[in-house]
C-alpha cells in the first residue's frame, strides 16, 4: 500500500470527491474558495474553476455537468459553458445557513445536508432533491451535516452529524426515497477526531475520513473497525474510489483552521492524496437523473 500526493492544490476547505467513470478525471471541491477542481491522472493536469457561492459539493448528472449544493440552494453547473443555474432554494430564509455534503442516491436523487456557516446552531437539515427539481426535508437539529452514502443493497443510509462525533445508519426505502428507523453506526472519540465525508466499497465496508485526526477508518458493515489508514494531513475530509478498476482511494484533505506549525509539519495539507495497492475496489458514483 501506498499513500501519495496527486494534486498539491493547497485547498483551503478540500472536500467532497467525485470519480467520473467515464471521463476517468477525478473532481472534488473547495468549499471556502470557492472553487470545483478536476484531476486527470492519465494526463497529470489539474484544473480549477471558481464558483460564485460556497459550495459544499458535487456529483455527476446523466444527461451532463455536474448538481451541486451551493450556499444558496441546489445547482446545476456546466464547467464548459462557466454557466451556474440556480434549481432550487430550500432555506432562502435561513442567510446563515450553506448546503453542505451531498450524495446521489441509486434512483439519481441528490441528497444534500445544509449546515450553520458559523459551526454553531442547530440548524441543519437533511434535503433529497428530486430529478424534477422537487425537494423534500427529512431530519432537522444538526450543526454540522455530512458523509451521506448509500450500502449496497441501498437498505441503508449512512449520514455523519460531525460535531456529535455519530455516523447515523438508517433504514432506507429506495423506491420511496425515505430514511427510517436510525441507529448508531459508529461513535467517535474526542482522540478520533471529528467524522467527515464517507464512502462505502464494493465489500460493503464504510471508509470514514477523520477531521482533526489524520486519517481514514475503514468500518465493516456491523460497524467495527477493520483498519485505519494514516494521511500526512491533519484534516481529513473524505474518500472516493477511482481509477480505471475503481482501486485507487482518492482523499481530500483541508488547510483551514491549522497553524503554521502544522502546516509545516504537513505541508502537502490541502492537496488530494491516492492510496494504492489496497487490493479493494469501490463503485462507480451515482448519477442526478435530472
């Protein structure tokens, strides 16, 4: 196994990265910049396009571009054309409030959570964006929303709520598009960090970034432990699998809130990092069908 930097982007909020398999580029986030930054690893060219709002991520759509959850509300983005849409804007009497991570379902829904900018309230809620532009808000009450995937049989919902240190798992109705009954998943420790972004693999395991904690943990579907992963950066923000076999983990890392110290001692903190050699592949990412 082998962890390597790939894009030593000096992001500021690196987050959110997204495997497109059939362009075969790596696209991920800065939330603060704001920015959308692409990888091709075939090539070793990295591109970055600045956003008007803050934004807390992306997936890919069937029909071309990229949805997005924006401070205001949901997006369409065509990087080509430098158009940003505005579809819809669930909280457009909450100004404190910004979309954070997000996810799309196996129908072609996105799921996003919206958050407190300031890290401090309550406030946000969990959203699912329909293919025709139709939303629906579900759980209510989190400071800090992330890490929402999907297990394989889609039975499952995953959903991290970073500031109580608790990945969620939910019972999910696919069809519906409704998250049930929930229960802990995993709990973290003041030690551990904060949970960030997930993403689950092709053996069902969840992969679980640790903010303030300098790597990733790789849970089996029970919720225990199957092993850990360090990441020369203090914030490790989330995992995705990509490359032509879906066995490279992609991970995104932030500089935001670090000291000079820190950034010393982890000076490539706020790049993409590849892990190799895992001998574990992922899926390929869901698409908005809208």
């Amino acid at each position: 196994m082998k962890v390597t930097c790939v894009a030593d982007t000096k992001c500021i909020l690196g987050e959110g990265p997204v495997w497109d398999d059939r362009a075969q580029v790596l696209y991920w986030v800065d939330i603060k910049a704001p920015a959308i930054w692409r990888h091709n690893p075939a090539s070793g060219t990295t591109k970055s396009w600045p956003m008007p709002h803050r934004i807390g991520a992306i997936a890919l759509r069937e029909n071309g571009g990229l949805i997005a959850a924006l401070k205001p509300g949901f997006a369409f983005i065509d990087l080509d054309a430098d158009k940003v849409e505005i579809i819809a804007r669930p909280e457009p009497g909450m100004p404190d409030n910004r979309l954070n991570d997000g996810a799309c379902d196996a129908m072609g829904r996105f799921w996003a959570g919206s958050m407190d900018d300031r890290e401090t309230s309550p406030t946000g809620h969990l959203y699912r964006l329909n293919p025709d532009r139709t939303f629906a808000r579900f759980e209510a009450g989190f400071v800090v929303t992330n890490g929402i995937r999907w297990s394989n049989d889609n039975k499952r919902m995953y959903f991290v709520d970073s500031v109580e240190r608790t990945i969620w798992s939910y019972d999910f109705d696919l069809a519906t598009g409704t998250p049930g009954q929930r229960r802990v998943f995993a709990q973290l420790t003041e030690a551990d960090g904060y949970p960030d972004g997930l993403c689950v693999d092709a053996e069902d395991h969840v992969w679980a970034a640790h903010w303030a904690g300098s790597r990733l943990t790789r849970y089996r579907p029970d919720g225990t432990k199957e092993r850990t992963i360090a990441i020369p950066a203090p914030n490790v923000t989330c995992g995705c699998f990509g490359g032509a076999n879906l066995d490279t983990l992609y991970v995104t890392t932030a500089r935001i809130g670090l000291s000079d110290d820190d950034l010393n001692a982890a000076p490539q903190t706020g790049g993409v990092f590849a892990i190799t050699g895992l001998g574990i592949e992922g899926r390929p990412s869901a698409r908005f069908a809208g």
